[in-house]
C-alpha cells in the first residue's frame, strides 16, 4: 500500500510480514513488560522505515491518540 505523499513509498508497517497489531495496544489490559515488549519492536520497524518522519507528521497534525508513530509513543509525542 502507497502511503498519500511519499512519492510511491512503502512504509514498513503496511507490509505482508508486519502484524500492524503491533502498534497499538490491545483492547484489554496489558503488563508493562508485555507493553514495553511490543512498543519496541513496533519502534524497530520504524527504525528502517522510509516514511518514518511522515507519519510522526501525520500522528502531531492530526493528534493521532493511540499507538506507535513514527518511532515514537503517543506519551512520548505529547510529553
């Protein structure tokens, strides 16, 4: 899938090996451990990712608020 104003590049997190579940937390609870776990793989997948800085654009202009955006948690983007 082409991310709207990338030129046609992918992003990392739209691709078939990527669960995107990964990026946001799950509808019930979830232990630090298990959350600090998730967030940083979700954070490894941004990492390499060529619209890492336009979708940190997209979370701030549209206050995105939940999950991983570009690399970043949104407590990490508003704190």
């Amino acid at each position: 899938m082409k991310q709207a104003g990338t030129g046609g590049v992918h992003s990392r997190c739209r691709t078939e090996d990527v669960d995107s579940n990964i990026f946001f937390p799950p509808s019930g609870r979830q232990y630090a451990k298990e959350r600090r776990r998730r967030e940083a793989a979700a954070k490894l997948i941004c990492e390499s990712c060529p619209v890492a800085r336009e979708c940190l654009s997209h979370a701030q202009r549209y206050g995105e608020k939940y999950g991983i955006w570009g690399g970043l948690t949104v407590g990490e983007l508003t704190g």
